[in-house]
C-alpha cells in the first residue's frame, strides 16, 4: 500500500540474496519467490517519469535507484494493470498513465496510513500532471497531519472530514470497510467502477467514482456519485503538479493546463462550482512546493450528488 516499502523490500531482498551468494548458501524458496513477484508490481506504481506514485506515505523516490533494483533481481515482465489484493488499478493509454487507489488504507502506524480512497495520480508522457501532495520525510515533520488527510489526495472529501480517521500514533482507527473496483477494457479504452463506504458511519452517505480513459491517451472523463441524504457539502480536488500551469477560463467551468514540456490539456467540469486554489507537494527530495489545485465544490441538500469532468488534450 507504501510504493516506497516496495521499492524497499525489494532491495533489502536483493541484498540478502546477494549475500547468500557469496556465501555459498542456497537461496530459500520463499525469498527468491518473493523477488520474482514484486517486479510486476513496483513497475505498476511507477508514473511516466519512471519515479513512484505517491500513496499511503510513498514518495516518488530516485528514478535510477528504482531502475538499479529492479535490474538487480533479474526478472523482466510489464507492470501490472490490475491489483486488486495490493489494491491498485493502473490505466494506460497512449502516453497517458494513470494509478488509482482502490484499496483499504493500511492498519498500520505514522505515515504508512492516509486517508486517500479512490485519489489518483496522473501523468503524460514524463510530465506529472494530477498528484497527490505526497508526504513528510519523517513521522516527526509538521506537515505529517495535514497530509495523511483526505483532502490532501485527488478524490473527493465531505464535510472537509478525512475518510478515514487516525488515532495518535497516526493509525487508521476507523476506515472504509468496504471498498469496490470493477474494472473492463475494449480496444483499448479502460473503465473503472469504484466505491467505498468511509463516510457511511460518519456522514451517512456512499462514494462512488466512475474513471474513462479512451484508447488514444488523451481523453481521460470521470463522475463521482455521492449516494445518501447525509452531509452539508462536498469536495472534489485535483491537486495539479507544480510545473502545471493552470488557468481559468472567464465564465465557463473550465480550466486551461499548460504541462511542463507544453503540452495543452483542458479540465472541464458540471455538478458544482469550479475553482483554483492553491496547493503543496512534498516529493520526498526537495523542499515543500507551491502548486495549485482544481476544487468542484457545492453544498448537499439531503439527495446526493453527482459531479461529471472530463480532461481532455487540446
């Protein structure tokens, strides 16, 4: 659920194996089953940069260490597309990759836990363009709260609570007990149903998150469904990386995106109020920053909701 700990486990292996080489001792079954197995799914978590996906305390991690690992345990094979025990789904098309979150958040303790069902991270070619704000370099940093919290992932959050709750050493105390993935493919195109139920006990509502992506890479469309007569209102963030520049377009729900190598994409949304705020990503190697991020808000009148957008290369 940590795509840093995966990259981690995974060198340790390898250097235990290594080891035992050089040693002239056979190398157990289950260590090298493990290294034949991890592969698939640390390239799964890598965005178009060949950096990590930030979830669950991740960070993006140093490109040619991920290369050097996975070089290391010798095994070749594509990433996996579908997850669903690790609970991870990864859409690609074109030169567009997208990585979602449809698992539970971890039980375990400090940063390995955040609040971010159903958030995604999105990139074009080498340019990050949806993200995450990542996380803190350690379980003592001043940031560690605020990023563990829902609204600090690209999803949508209720009453600004966290869809999820922590206890004081950071552990999830309450979460979603229920999180569904559905996933179908044709000729190229890829379609994800998603829920979970993390607002039930608190709110009294459901989230549903429905993902598009078309066959060419540069349509990518999606609809978040709040069931239920609960809440006052809703957010619906896209934290935007910080070499996007965003603009809005005067008198229509509409934002205009400028990557980092410029290329033209355009957000375009219905169901609430459409917004630019500012943001901040924390990578793991630089200091903390700025960056903007794209806010569909309204309020609940006891009957749901439903937020359609759609990004779009132009």
């Amino acid at each position: 659920r940590n795509p840093s700990r995966v990259l981690e486990l995974l060198s340790r292996f390898n250097q235990i194996r290594a080891l035992l080489v050089a040693a002239h001792i056979e190398v157990p079954m289950e260590l090298q089953g493990a290294i034949d197995r991890i592969p698939p799914m640390l390239r799964a978590l890598r965005l178009g940069d060949g950096a990590l996906a930030m979830f669950n305390g991740g960070l993006e991690e140093d490109r040619s260490q991920i290369d050097a690992v996975l070089t290391e345990t010798g095994v070749r094979g594509k990433a996996l597309t579908s997850a669903p025990h690790s609970g991870f789904q990864r859409l690609v098309a074109g030169r567009t990759v997208i990585i979602v979150d449809t698992g539970k958040p971890p039980l375990t303790g400090g940063i390995n836990a955040h609040a971010g069902s159903l958030s995604f991270e999105m990139s074009v070619g080498k340019d990050r363009l949806i993200v995450n704000c990542g996380a803190p370099g350690s379980e003592s940093d001043h940031w560690l709260d605020a990023m563990q919290g829902t609204a600090a992932h690209s999803t949508l959050s209720a009453d600004e609570k966290d869809s999820a709750q922590f206890g004081s050493d950071g552990s999830v105390t309450t979460g979603p007990s229920n999180v569904e993935c559905l996933r179908r493919e044709a000729d190229g195109s890829v379609w994800l149903e998603t829920s979970h139920d993390g607002y039930r006990r608190s709110i009294g509502i459901l989230h549903r998150r429905k993902l598009y992506l078309e066959a060419s890479g540069e349509d990518f469309r999606g609809e978040d469904i709040i069931e239920g007569s609960g809440g006052n209102s809703f957010n619906v963030r896209f934290h935007l990386h910080p070499g996007v520049h965003a603009s809005r377009v005067e008198g229509k729900s509409t934002v205009l995106l400028k990557l980092a190598h410029g290329a033209g994409w355009e957000f375009q949304a219905s169901g609430g109020s459409i917004d630019l705020e500012e943001s901040i990503y924390l990578n793991g190697r630089d200091e903390p920053r700025r960056c903007e991020q794209i806010v569909i808000s309204s309020p609940l009148h006891g009957n749901g909701a439903q937020i359609k957008w759609r990004l779009h290369k132009i």
